[in-house]
C-alpha cells in the first residue's frame, strides 16, 4: 500500500476491469485505455452524485481534473477528461497495481491486465457493469443520466460481495477460517501484519490506527507477555521497523532546519547564501557544552533490565522542536544499534534479534544508526560541537550524492537536471524550496483505513471516537479475548 492507495473500491474496479479486459481480450494499449476511462467515469458518478458537495473521505481520485469538465446538463466529454485528468501513463492504476497483483485480484501480462488468482465476484463485476461498458465503448460524450445509471459504483455506496470478497483476502481467510497452507508467502505476512494492528487496536483502542501501534508494539514487555503479540514475528519486526522510524524522522527535521538556515535565491532573505563552515557554525550553535558521553548519559538506557525498548524517543519528542531534540533522537538510536553490536542487551534471544533486524535493516546505509553508533565511539570524549560540526558535514556529502543518484537528463533543455531543493555555486549554498519535516509513511494508516471499509474495524462514538474491532475482526483475525 501507499499513501494513494486508500480506498477498498478501487481495488474491486480494477479486478472487474480486468476481467472486461480479458474478455475483450485487450492488448496492453486497450487495457491502459480502458483503465484510464474508468478511473474518469468513477470520479465523474461520485461528483454528479454530491450536488452539495463531496462527503469527507471520499474524494475520489482524479477529482480536479475530472470536476471541471463535468456538466450537469452536458455531461461529460470523456476523451478529453480521459487524455488530461492524470499525468501519469497508467493513471492510478500506478499506484493501485502492484498492491492488487500482491493481493490476487489482477494479473499483469505484458502489458496487458488480465484476472488474479482470486475470482472476481459476480455481483462485484455487476456493480461495475454500467461503468465498464462506458469505459468500453467508443464513446466520446457520457450524458448525465448514465452517469446516474453508473452510480451504484461510487465511492461509499454499499457493497456486501465487495466488502467480504476483499476483507477475506485480506485477512487470508476462507469462511472466517485461516489454513496457512492455502495461502501465498505474501498473504501470511499481510495477515500477520492485520492481526498485530487488530490486536494494538484491541489493546490500546484511541483514534489512531499508528498510535496504537506504537503504544503496544514499540516499547514495553507485550511482545513477550501478550499470548498474540508473542507469537507473531511480525511484531518484533514492527518494533523495529517503528524504532527505525524515529530516527529516519529525526533525519528529515533536522534537515530541514538545516536547509531553512539556507537563504533563498530569491526572496525577502535572497542572498542570503551559507558557506559549509558558516552551516556547521550554526549547528554548533544548537547545541550545548559538555562531550558526547555526558549527553548519551543524560538519556539514560535505551532497553529495561528485562530487555524491553524504553520510551526514550517519546518522551524527548514531547520538549519543544529543536535540533538539539532530534540529535538525541539520533544518539537513541545508536544505543539501539549498540545495544545489539556489542552484545549488552539484557536478553539477546530470538525476539530482539528480530527488533535489531528490522531495526538495522540488511544493509549498512550513510546515516543509519549503526553508522551513527560509530559516530558516538569515535566523539565519545569530545564536545558535543564536534559531533554537530560533523553531522553538518556529513548531511552535506549526503544531499550530494543523492542528488547526483537523482540527476537525470532534460530534454527540454539538453542539459541536465539535478533534484535538489539545496544547491552550490562558487563554494556556497542556496536553496529553491523548503524541505518537508513530514514523517514517512508507514502504512499502517492506510491498511487501518482500508480494514474499516471492509468492516474490520470501527469507531466508538461513545468514546470520542476511539477505534475498535468488529466481530468480524475478532474471528477472522483471531485477536484473543
């Protein structure tokens, strides 16, 4: 999944689609035609279908291209709209398809999109057969009213085939039941990973599916006392990946801070350009004296007498935005690091094992924690300045060379293009943009969002909203009392 992927209907109009598809035996420019059309029809019945505006959570894709060519008395040029609503070849399918072609419901065959393994329901290809022979015609005009027609498709109009097609794929599940041996690699892993969530949710409820997951799965004893979390590798790998997380965050604000320090080509502070040693001034200037080793032991261990990860990384969030804040972030994550390398964590058996896999990842990377780990031996003794003057120095080599990994030639131009909101002329730099504190996604948003759709999960409206499981949730995902 992705942050584009968010909706259940998509995923059910593709696998129709790809069943039209094969029966019209396509080729892969017929198929991506027919994809296209669609994805403009399906907006198009979901905007005549809100005359009083589009309910909260169901924008659908393509909407800004699509809402201005739609009249309410002309319909819509569906051409035209096909050609422009995305910039992208294969519209939305781009981001759709790789997650649908993992869960089973379409093939991909040269080109072409043809049926998964999963069968399509009939009553789901009902549900898209107006809209399917729309997008299927050659058509250049769709009038109001087949619109209307097409419009049990929309987005939030009910479906139960679809809802329980799609919630038992996704629960690896055959009448409520799970066989592991019926299912793929990649299913057990999806499930594993619904069954965690569904278990923090349970658990820990609140309004967020990765709040959730952060409170039961990134710290405490549960991954080894909770009978569910105990038994599901997966969550030890969703402590690490979620430690991991706080670091990769940590990077990015820091960044980000870094570059603002950095003025603009143009603009009120225009001129305004930094030499290396002028940015490794001002991160010096974030931080306070005293030597590294004084400040690791001011954020005191990073994992209990038991073994278990204590909440560093939360508590130090909670101080005010900072570089400082997120340097410590970083050194908490080459405790981490350190914690697994020189064999001092209190419990080093099969469960922190796999935290530190998922933590460490497979690879070593510039700026991971293990790399930070060295940094904290290497200036251990030495003051604190000293390690920002170096993380200065080394976030600049960094943004070089995945500028250089990015640089693509510019037809346009004939020379080449370099993406980069940070740039060097005569030994100073500049930027033309402001970098993102925004965190990565982890997906877990979305995999919540979606398992709501498909009557998994719920909100209390007793409890402001607090997020809870379903029946359906409690026995096809067998979360334990």
């Amino acid at each position: 999944m992705s942050s584009v992927t968010k909706y259940a209907r998509y995923y059910t109009l593709y696998a129709a689609a790809a069943v039209e598809a094969e029966r019209r035996d396509l080729d892969a420019q017929g198929c991506r035609e027919l994809l296209r059309r669609s994805e403009v029809l399906l907006a198009a019945v979901q905007i005549a279908q809100s005359q009083g505006g589009i309910p909260d959570g169901l924008f659908p894709h393509g909407h800004d291209g699509v809402h201005p060519r739609l009249s309410a008395g002309d319909g819509l040029d569906l051409d035209l709209t096909a050609r422009v609503y995305s910039p992208r070849s294969w519209g939305f399918w781009s981001q759709y398809g790789a997650p649908a072609q993992v869960l089973g419901i379409v093939g991909y065959d040269g080109g072409r999109i043809r049926p998964g393994r999963h069968e399509c329901p009939t009553e789901v290809r009902e549900l898209f057969a107006p809209l399917l022979a729309l997008a299927g015609s050659r058509r250049t005009e769709v009038r109001p009213a087949e619109l209307q027609e097409a419009g049990a498709a929309a987005l939030g109009q009910p479906c139960a085939a679809e809802r329980d097609w799609l919630a038992s794929l996704l629960a690896a599940t055959r009448d409520g039941m799970h066989h592991p041996e019926d299912w793929q690699a990649t299913d057990r892993t999806r499930r594993a990973t619904l069954r965690v969530l569904a278990r923090a949710v349970a658990l820990h409820g609140g309004d967020s599916y990765t709040g959730a997951l952060r409170e039961t799965v990134a710290f405490g004893p549960l991954l080894a006392d909770d009978p569910v979390l105990s038994a599901a590798p997966e969550a030890a790998r969703w402590r690490g990946l979620l430690l991991r997380h706080y670091s990769v965050s940590a990077w990015r604000r820091l960044w980000a801070d870094f570059v603002t320090e950095v003025g603009a080509q143009e603009g009120q502070d225009g001129g305004q350009d930094r030499s290396a040693a002028e940015l490794r001034t001002w991160l010096c200037d974030q931080v306070p004296d005293g030597t590294v080793n004084e400040a690791l032991a001011g954020l005191g261990p990073a994992y209990d007498r038991a073994g278990h990860s204590v909440p560093v990384e939360p508590r130090l969030l909670e101080e005010e935005p900072a570089p400082w804040r997120d340097i410590r972030v970083l050194l908490v994550g080459g405790l981490r690091a350190r914690d697994g390398a020189d064999g001092t964590h209190p419990h080093p058996g099969t469960l922190f094992a796999g935290v530190q896999r998922a933590f460490l990842g497979d690879r070593r990377e510039f700026l991971d924690p293990m790399w930070v780990e060295a940094l904290m031996r290497e200036y251990g003794d030495r003051p604190v300045r000293d390690l920002a003057s170096r993380l200065a120095d080394d976030m600049l080599a960094q943004s070089r060379r995945v500028a250089l990994r990015k640089l693509r030639y510019d037809p346009q131009t004939g020379g080449l293009k370099i993406f980069s909101r940070l740039h060097m002329r005569n030994d100073r730099y500049f930027r033309i943009g402001e970098e993102s504190k925004a965190e990565i996604g982890i997906r877990i948003p979305q995999l919540g969002s979606i398992g709501r759709q498909l009557g998994l999960f719920d909100a209390d409206v007793d409890e402001a909203g607090s997020l809870t499981l379903t029946e359906a949730a409690w026995t096809s995902l067998d979360v334990g009392a």
